[in-house]
C-alpha cells in the first residue's frame, strides 16, 4: 500500500467518529471551554471542520494559507458544513496525483511563510491535529451534559 492509499484509509476511518463527537456537542453549551485560555467546543469543532478543507484545497493548489474565520452560531451549522464537505475534501484528495502529495509546499499564515512540508507531511499532520481536538471536544461533552461516543471502543456512556 502506497503512502496516500495508508492515508487515505485512516483518513475515512477516523471521521465517523469525529462526525459522531461534533454532533454530541449540545448547543445550549456550545459556549463551554475547560480553561478560559481554550477553545470553546464550537470553536474546536469549527477548526477541526475547516482545517479538513484546508487540507484538500491546499494538496490541489500546492499552497495551505490559513486565515482565521469566526465559529458559525450554531453547532448544527458546523455539522451542516462537515456533511457539505467531508465526502468532496476525501474525493478531492483521492483524485490527486501522487506528485501533488509528494511535492514540497508552503504554508502560509498572516500572509507569511511559517513552514514548508510535503502534501504527505501536511495530511498526516492535519490528521493527527484533528484526532488531538476530537480528543480536546470528548472531554468537553460531559461538562456540557451530553454523553461520549464510542471512538475506539465503547465508551462508559454506551456500555
């Protein structure tokens, strides 16, 4: 199995559970972070949501520019916005060439060049931050009065 196909593999099987986390976030809470330095759970879920995007459209043009964007009001409009673009950004990235995901990129911040790194580095890097804030956003659910899905296993709130 090539590099993208090991990717790629991991990629849709993280995102049932990412979706399942985001979707468990209550709205009435939405507002809820652990320490005021944090996210707040829209706002995790938000960047979780855009960098998915980002990801896709930086492998397509050989360029990632972050800008920062506000969390949308509602979490029902994140979790619209993931359905809307999660199947595209996996689509997208099934598509490419592998010279796109081998090739060295920059990624651009503030309109600077704050580092470069293959498409390969990129995904798995932007894998991983979403699997980190996924994590972040279970240990939120509780406090919010919600329950944590399965995400490897059964969690003591399915059992």
């Amino acid at each position: 199995m090539d590099e993208k196909a090991l990717f790629l593999k991991y990629w849709k099987k993280e995102a049932t559970a990412t979706r399942k986390v985001i979707q468990r976030i209550p709205q009435e809470r939405s507002d809820y972070r652990a320490d005021p330095k944090a996210r707040t759970a829209r706002e995790i879920a938000w960047l979780i949501v855009r960098e998915e995007i980002l990801l896709a459209e930086g492998l397509r043009k050989g360029v990632f520019e972050w800008v920062e964007a506000p969390a949308p009001a509602t979490v029902q409009e994140i979790l619209d916005t993931y359905d809307r673009h999660h199947d595209n950004v996996t689509k997208t990235m099934e598509s490419l060439d592998p010279s796109q995901w081998e090739r060295s990129m920059p990624f651009l911040f503030g309109g600077k060049e704050v580092m470069k790194e293959t498409g390969h580095e990129y995904a798995w890097g932007f894998l991983l931050d979403s699997i980190h804030h996924r994590g972040q956003l279970s240990t939120y659910l509780r406090p919010m009065g919600s329950t944590v899905p399965a995400i490897y296993g059964p969690s003591a709130d399915e059992s």
